[in-house]
C-alpha cells in the first residue's frame, strides 16, 4: 500500500539548512531539502531509496519536519504516543482561511517560473496555466522546481516554493 503521507519542513527545519550546523548525516540533509510539503512518503522514496523511513524518523523527532494535514490528525488520534502539535512547537495544519487556492497558486508559479526561467519555461508556464486542479498543478509544481534547483540552486527552488504557497 502507497504511504501517502506528506511531510513539511518546521521552521528548525528551514533554519538547519541555512545554518548547516552539521548535525545531520549527509543523507539526512538530503531528505530534509526534498521535504517541501508536496511530496509524499511514497514519492520521497523514488529520490531517497535507501534508510528512507529511519531518515524521515529522525527529522520528524528531531523536529525538522512535521506530518502535515490529514494524515497529521489521524495520527494523533490514533496513537497517543504521537507527539501533539504543541509539543513539537509547530503547527501541522494550516487554517482554512490561510489555504492558497489553485488560481493563486498557478499565478504566482507562473509569475515565479516568467522571473527565474524567462522563455526556456514557457511550455511549463503554459501548462501550469491550464491545470485544473491541485491534482494537475502538483506534478508541474515539482518540475518547476526541480528546474529551478537545476538553473538557480535548493535555495531559490525553495524560495520558488514559498512564493507559491503564500497566502
């Protein structure tokens, strides 16, 4: 059964990978950059086959990444042992009335995608304008991103990130 569940980086998160204060494998740190709140368990695994789960144990307990939505919930209610939003110091749902929508969502990549990329991207640009859904847009999210790295470096690809998601 495909592990779906979706994990987001905890501002500790974002600062480590600023600061690299060295405190995490190598493999680990690779874990946490791909960790964008996106990508889920079962997609994680496609880029990071190996000590994934044990990976994804250690940021999760060390505070680096937190389960997001849903799944986050459930969790908590079915294991009482799960740590409890307040006890990681983070928020693991985002309130409804901070969601982007999907309209915001596809203009602000596409703005992003104009800015960092210029012409090379128009095809992406392009289809990200006639998604849908957030089912649609997700994989072309992605690919923005994996294009952004490529071009500009993780930084800007997270940054790219932040500048779709923000409300």
């Amino acid at each position: 059964m495909a592990d779906l569940r979706v994990f987001g980086k905890t501002p500790k998160g974002a600062a480590e990978l600023a600061a690299r204060s060295g405190g995490l494998s190598l493999a680990q740190r690779r874990l946490l950059i791909l960790v964008d709140g996106l990508r889920n368990v079962e997609q994680l695994s496609a880029l990071v086959p190996s000590a994934l789960i044990e990976s994804l144990g250690v940021l999760e307990q060390g505070g680096f990444i937190a389960l997001l939505g849903d799944a986050a919930e459930a969790a908590d209610t079915a294991d009482p042992a799960v740590a409890s939003e307040s006890a990681l110091g983070v928020s693991t749902t985002t309130p409804e009335a901070e969601l982007t929508t999907v309209p915001e969502a596809k203009a602000r990549a596409v703005r992003a995608i104009n800015d960092l990329l210029g012409p090379s991207a128009d095809r992406l640009a392009i289809a990200i304008e006639a998604a849908v859904d957030g089912d649609e847009l997700r994989p072309l999210i992605r690919e923005a991103e994996r294009l952004v790295a490529m071009a500009h470096g993780e930084a800007a690809a997270q940054t790219f990130l932040n500048r779709v998601r923000r409300r």
